[in-house]
C-alpha cells in the first residue's frame, strides 16, 4: 500500500463535513471514523484560495478505479443532495470519503464496502465550487 497523499479542503467544507460527522446515524458510523481521520491530516485553505486541481465538496470529477479500470464522473455531495444530483456520490459512501481533498494525478489507496482494496486515482476536476467563485456553496 502507497502512503496516503496529503489532503486538501477548504475551511467551510472541514466545518459542514464535522458537523455531518459528529450528527451522523449509527449506519453511517463507520464511514464517518474514517472520514474524521481523514479530516485531521487535511491542510485547510480559505475557499477563495482553494486550489483549483482538488476535488471539494460539489465538484464535478472524473475518476478511475485502476483495480478494475472504470473510469467514472461523479460529483461529490452531502447526502441531503443525493437526490437532485444525478451523478451525485455521498461523502458519507466509502469512495466519497476517499477521494474528498485529492488533486488531480493523486490515487489512493482503498477498502470498498465489501472489504475489497482499490486504488483510486483522480483524472480531472470538471467543475470546482471556488473555482467558479461559489465559495458558500
């Protein structure tokens, strides 16, 4: 397994997914022990000097899972938003929780649901939340 790359959010996404964290049901409970370490070794920016390349809350990515070689656009929501989101991927599901902070070019190594390992890499950032100035969103 390759080290973990460094992660990086902006200050409202690390408040908003806290919160989620610390407000979330028992069945979401393993994903959110994770999503907190994760949380914990993130760099935090103020969204207007968010990075372009990283996928944050509400982007629109594209992604391929190199264990299997699928290739899959997803955009990265709260679970309220799963719903009205038709490419819509919980930062409460496994993969979500992986690939929240990522720059373009990074992979990561990953347990599936089912306890399979994958590697994950990030291809491109489609659309960014502070990169088109929506820093609230």
């Amino acid at each position: 397994m390759m080290p973990r790359p460094m992660l990086v959010m902006n200050r409202l996404d690390a408040e908003r997914v806290q919160h989620l964290i610390d407000t979330c049901d028992k069945h979401n409970r393993s994903v959110a022990e994770i999503l907190q370490a994760e949380l914990l070794r993130a760099e935090i920016f103020d969204p207007e000097e968010m990075p372009a390349d990283v996928i944050s809350m509400n982007s629109q990515f594209r992604f391929t899972e190199l264990t299997y070689g699928n290739a899959i656009t997803r955009t990265l929501v709260y679970p309220h938003a799963l719903a009205e989101t038709p490419d819509g991927l919980s930062i409460l599901a496994p993969v979500g929780a992986a690939l929240l902070g990522l720059r373009v070019g990074e992979s990561i190594d990953w347990l599936l649901p089912d306890g399979r390992p994958t590697r994950l890499r990030v291809d491109a950032i489609l659309w960014q939340p502070e990169a088109a100035k929506q820093y609230h969103r």
